[in-house]
C-alpha cells in the first residue's frame, strides 16, 4: 500500500437532483425530487425532511408538501456524468468508474506536474464546478477505502483528507455501518455484541471476527478496521456483475411477472452486446420497511440465453412469494454473475447450446435496426418499461 494520501474518491451530490437544479434556476436551493410514482432522487433540501430514494411519492410529498417533484432526464444526466468524467481523466490517467457519478482516482507521482494530492483535490473541484456546473465531494486517503470513507463524511459539497497518521483518529470512532460489508444483519450481529464503532472491531481478535461472521467477512472487516485496503485503482476493469432494478409504486405490484421479464430482457441484452455469459442469477427485494432480501441460484453452465435467466429469476422469485406478500415490494432487481468470456465459453459448450441465443442475436439485430420498441415480449407490449438508468460501459 501507498505511503501517501494520493487516492481520490470523487462523488457527486444528489446527482440527479443536482443537474435539475442547474439546468432551472427556479430550482436552486429549493427542496427538488426526481420521479413521480417513485422517488428516485431527491436534493439535499428535500432529504433535510426525511425524503430518499426508492421512497414512494405519495409518501415523499406527504413529508415535504412544498418539494419540487421534476420527471427524470436520463440523457441530460449521462451528458453531465461523461463531462464529468471527462476532467477526471484530464486530471489523472489512473480513473476506476463505480458508476455514473463516482470514481477513484490516482495521483500519486503527479507532485511535480499538478501538484500535492490536496492541490489536486481543490482544484478537480472547482474545475467540476466551472466547466460542469455541478457540486462534488472528494475525500482524499492512502487507501480506497478510507477515500470513499472520507468523500462520505464530507458530504455534500466538502473536501476531506485523511493523513496517514490520523487514520485511526479518523475512523475508530466511526460507527460500525462505514465499513464495506457491514449491512443492518450484520451490524445488528455486531451490535448485540455491544461492538458498534469502527475502533470497536479494530480492538478484536480476528480469530474472533471469523467466529463470528466468518471466514471471508471477518478477515476483510478486520483488515478495512485497522486501515488495511491493498486494492489498487485499476483502470479497464470489466464488470464482475451486471443488473437492472425498478423502484416499485403500489399499482406495479401486480404486476411483478411482466416487469421481472423486462428486467431480465434488459441485463441480457447487456450481456449479449458484451460478449458476456453469466453463471449466477441474483433477485433483489426491497420492502415497505426499506430492508432488503436476496435470493440467488447458480445455473448448470454459462450463459447468455433471457429464457434461461429469466426461467431461474422467475423461480427465485416465486420461493419468496410468502415474503413479498407479508412486507410488500418496493423495489424488483435482477442481477447476474459469474461472468465469463462468450468466446473462451464456447469452446467448451454444445453447439445445440447456441440456439437459443442466436434467437436471441436476432432479436439485437431487430432492435439495432428499427429501435428499442420494435420487437418484444408479448407479455410486455403496451406496459411501461420504467426508467432505464445511465450507466458506465460494460
């Protein structure tokens, strides 16, 4: 690991809402949502009274009546996010994209040409301020994550550094949930135990970490705990997961078949104009008490087939029919795992195995030629689709 703070996690606040209040003055420091049904973003105004994403927008405009609800812009929004992330690769050639609106970013060794991590820091904001119009926040560490750490802390519209000697100052006292992997289960898990700081699970044994979560989950809270993270920012690296949710309002509920196969449909057309084939299929569920489940089955051999995930995500989702049911559903995800190479695949799968997918080829190549809506699912003809949401390339 780095002995200098020269890590960047650069992320942009309240994206969505933020490009509609620069886009309509009217909006600029006034409680702005984005989404009507369901909320899917909001500004910092507006999250002051309680509102956030996924919420339902009856409930949202109950909280903030005066709130500005807008309708999503989704190519305004990837139109900011590549003028975004065309000055973090004019600052530094070593960017790692999370999603539209956040990157890691390298700078060590650029002291001589661009100045200290800081000066760099100061001056990526601004920049994004100037030529961009929107606000960020940028937390500067040794490691990536005390740098996405950090960028949190600070937010919205801060710069924070955290110096290798006041790693520990800064993050022990932290509350237990900042750490990668640390969901209400296991902060819950943890909290029983009386362990609710960071510095709480950095004073434990890790043989007692494994006792508790686990092999894997104890040893990597350990290490985040006492400020351990060797992961490099890596630029190029494909994706180890693709998918595709849709926050859900209470008339979409009966509808849940119909806008799992367009969830389906969508991640493996992703896959297809990858070169991709998956081998897991993940469901995800989130209920009227914003937690969360997930249900996951891995397939016989690799694929790229919608029948064939849509047939394992459909099987996933009737086993977690009692639960849907008990708690109601707000937000319906599909993602997909495993990924492998078509290319290097197919040299170890049937030819009777590409049938179906050469079907599927076909149906791209009517869609490439004539449109998204030319050809599709019976099941989905005259129902909306929901939003589909920017995201970086595959």
């Amino acid at each position: 690991m780095s002995t200098e703070a020269a890590i960047l996690h650069a992320d942009l606040d309240a994206f969505y809402a933020s490009v509609e209040q620069r886009d309509d003055p009217r909006l600029r420091s006034r409680p702005v949502i984005v989404g009507t049904g369901v909320v899917l973003a909001a500004s910092y105004e507006a999250k002051a009274y309680g509102v956030r994403t996924a919420m339902s927008g009856h409930q949202a405009r109950r909280l903030c009546p005066q709130a500005v609800v807008v309708e999503p812009r989704m190519r305004a929004y990837s139109a900011a996010s590549e003028a975004v992330f065309s000055v973090f690769r004019h600052t530094t050639p070593l960017v790692e994209g999370l999603s539209i609106d956040e990157a890691f970013l390298d700078v060590a060794g650029l002291r001589r040409i661009s100045g200290s991590p800081v000066d760099i820091a100061v001056r990526l904001r601004r920049e994004i301020a100037e030529e961009v119009g929107l606000p960020i926040t940028v937390g500067v560490a040794r490691t990536k994550f005390l740098a996405k750490v950090a960028s949190g802390v600070a937010k919205p519209d801060g710069l924070l550094v955290v110096p290798p000697d006041g790693e520990c100052e800064f993050l022990h006292p932290l509350p237990v949930r900042r750490l990668w992997g640390v969901g209400p289960v296991t902060a819950g898990k943890l909290g029983r135990r009386g362990i609710t700081t960071v510095g709480d699970v950095a004073a434990l044994p890790e043989s007692l970490l494994v006792a508790m979560l686990g092999p894997s989950s104890g040893r990597h809270l350990h290490a985040l705990a006492r400020g351990r993270d060797p992961r490099p920012v890596r630029t190029g690296v494909r994706r180890r997961s693709m998918g595709a949710q849709r926050a859900l309002g209470r008339g979409d509920r009966a509808d849940l078949a119909a806008i799992l196969a367009g969830l389906v449909d969508r991640v493996c057309r992703r896959l297809r104009t990858a070169h991709r084939m998956c081998r897991t299929v993940t469901l995800r569920l989130r209920f009227d008490d914003f937690t969360r489940a997930t249900r996951g089955h891995t397939l016989p051999q690799p694929t790229a087939e919608t029948d064939a995930v849509l047939s394992a995500a459909r099987a996933l989702l009737s086993a977690a029919g009692d639960l849907v049911a008990d708690r109601g559903l707000t937000l319906l995800g599909v993602a997909v795992g495993d990924l492998y190479d078509d290319r290097a695949v197919q040299l170890s799968l049937p030819l009777d195995h590409f049938a179906p997918a050469a079907l599927d080829g076909a149906v791209d190549e009517v869609r490439d030629r004539f449109g998204s809506s030319a050809l599709t699912r019976g099941v989905l003809l005259g129902r909306d689709e929901g939003q589909t949401v920017p995201l970086l390339p595959d």
